[in-house]
C-alpha cells in the first residue's frame, strides 16, 4: 500500500512539474508584435511615433538611461542607428550590426517586428526597429540593449516608467 501511494504521489509531482515546465515555456518565448508583458503592449508603429519630436524624457546614469513616458503614449523604444559618414552606407551598416534586445529578461523577435527609416533633421534618416510599446496603467519595464554597429559595441540598459500625465 505504501508503494502505491508513494508511486502515485510521485506520479503527480512529475505531472505538475512537467505542467509548469510547460507554462514556463510560453511565457519565455520570444516577444513578438501584439505580445503583452505585464501590462504593457508591443506593437509596431508610424514614422511619427517612432521618429521626432520624442514623447518622453531620458536621463542618463552611468551604462543606464531612465526614461519617462506618458501612460497611453505609444513609445518606439528601439535606439536610432544611421550612417555618419554620410556616404548612403547604412544598408551595409545595417545588415552587419548584431543586436539583441531583452525586455523584462525576454528576447525580442526582432525580425518580426522589421525595421522603420524615420526622417531626422540632424543626419538625413535614421533606422531603428519598429518596436513600440503602451500601457493603459503606471508601471515599468526594463529593456536591455546589446548592439555591434560599424564594429563598435555597445551595451546599455533602460527603464522605462510610464505614470499617469499630469491634468
């Protein structure tokens, strides 16, 4: 009777364990576009959205930014790679760079979301991924960037704070 009931109890512990595994796996696959963490949406968004005039602040602490967003604003939260040179380069530029975004410690599927050229008055144009995120409360999310452009590597963080705007 005591091998039954350890065979069972055992039997059931492997069933839960393997349900969770199972639950774990989802919640860690890639971010894709119309994917939610916590209470945050990422979608792609408009030339306007992720280009200029930017519609929250940064500043900058070390290897760190904290930026601040409005709640309700959608925020293109790629960073913006161009060409310096000016020398129409940033095809080749692009398709040599690596990099990797997390958000919350998430992986980002950043093909699916495709790039966005935006207009910019300093340099001509700029590239960025297509990745906007909104949220409908006050919260936060942690975005790690890892980034080699024009064989300069680069690894920084950001907090993103959304809070309600002020009426």
């Amino acid at each position: 009777m005591k091998k039954v009931l350890f065979l069972s109890s055992f039997g059931i512990l492997v069933f839960m364990l393997s349900a969770c595994s199972a639950i774990s796996s989802v919640s860690d696959a890639s971010i894709k576009p119309g994917d939610r963490v916590g209470s945050f949406t990422l979608s792609t968004a408009d030339e306007k959205t992720a280009g200029f005039p930017h519609n929250y602040t940064c500043i900058e602490n070390g290897g760190q930014l904290s930026c601040e967003a409005s709640v309700g604003a959608l925020v293109n939260i790629s960073p913006s790679f161009y060409d310096n040179t000016g020398q129409g380069r940033i095809e080749e530029l692009w398709s040599e760079m690596t990099y990797t975004m997390l958000i919350n410690g998430r992986l980002v599927n950043l093909q699916s979301f495709g790039p966005i050229d935006v207009a910019n008055p300093m340099v001509s144009s700029v590239r960025k991924w297509n990745i906007a995120v909104v949220t409908q409360e006050p919260g936060e999310i942690i975005v790690q960037h890892s980034i080699v452009f024009d064989g300069k590597p680069d690894d920084f963080t950001v907090i993103w704070t959304f809070i309600e705007p002020l009426k």
